[in-house]
C-alpha cells in the first residue's frame, strides 16, 4: 500500500483538490498529519483510507486512498462511489468535531484539547 507521502504529492497535483478542501497551498496540504476531509491534525497519525473498498478489489495505489483522521476515517467506510465524494467535499471541521463529541458521549468538553493541538484553526 502507498506510503502518505505518496498518496499526498498525488493528491496535490490533482488539480483543485486541496484548494477545495481549503488548504491554502500545496505545502499546506503536504504537511503530515492533517486529515484530507476536516483538514485537522489529531494527536493520532492519519489513517490510510481505500476510497473504492479493499474489499471489493480496491488497489492500494495513491489514487484510491484519502489520509484521512480516525474520525472522518470512521464515518466514512460505509460510503463508496458517489456517496463517498459527496461526503467528502462537505465534511468539514465542524461535521468532524460534532461527530467526535457524539462519540464522546456529547461531551464537547472533548474538543478541547484537540482544537489547543491543532495547528489550523477551525473556520468558527
Ligand atoms: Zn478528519
């Protein structure tokens, strides 16, 4: 399977792909760590995410994987095809944070920290 460094350099020279998720250059976007659906960094490392399933015969090949947070990562296995890419383009960081909070028991409290770890501020 591609290493993120690889699944990374691909995504950016996909032309428009991280200025849509709002990463505001392509340096941005290379940086380890973020998640390319809420475009947060997590204390976790990102996850390797087959867009088209492994299951169903998905390569493991740059252009069929997102580096994407446990939580985008989570929500979004049950989705391939167009439903996937829907999702994708919309989530953003509050689609992310309000889903960790409801994992959390609703506690928002959660969030916290991890708004203080990340380096991008959420657009609220
Ligand atoms: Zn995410």
């Amino acid at each position: 399977m591609a290493k993120e460094q690889a699944i990374r350099e691909y995504w950016a020279k996909v032309p428009g792909f991280y200025e849509r998720k709002g990463f505001d250059s392509a340096d941005e976007f290379l940086e380890h760590g973020t998640c390319f659906a809420c475009g947060f960094i997590y204390r976790d490392p990102p996850q390797r995410a087959h867009i088209y399933p492994h299951v169903k015969g998905g390569s493991g090949d740059p252009d069929n994987l997102h580096m994407l947070c446990y939580v985008c990562h989570k929500d979004s296995e049950h989705l391939e095809g167009d439903a996937y890419w829907d999702w994708f383009w919309e989530r953003d960081f509050l689609s992310a944070a309000l889903s960790l909070a409801c994992r959390n028991g609703n506690n928002f409290g959660y969030l916290l920290p991890l708004a203080a770890a990340s380096r991008r501020r959420p657009p609220i």
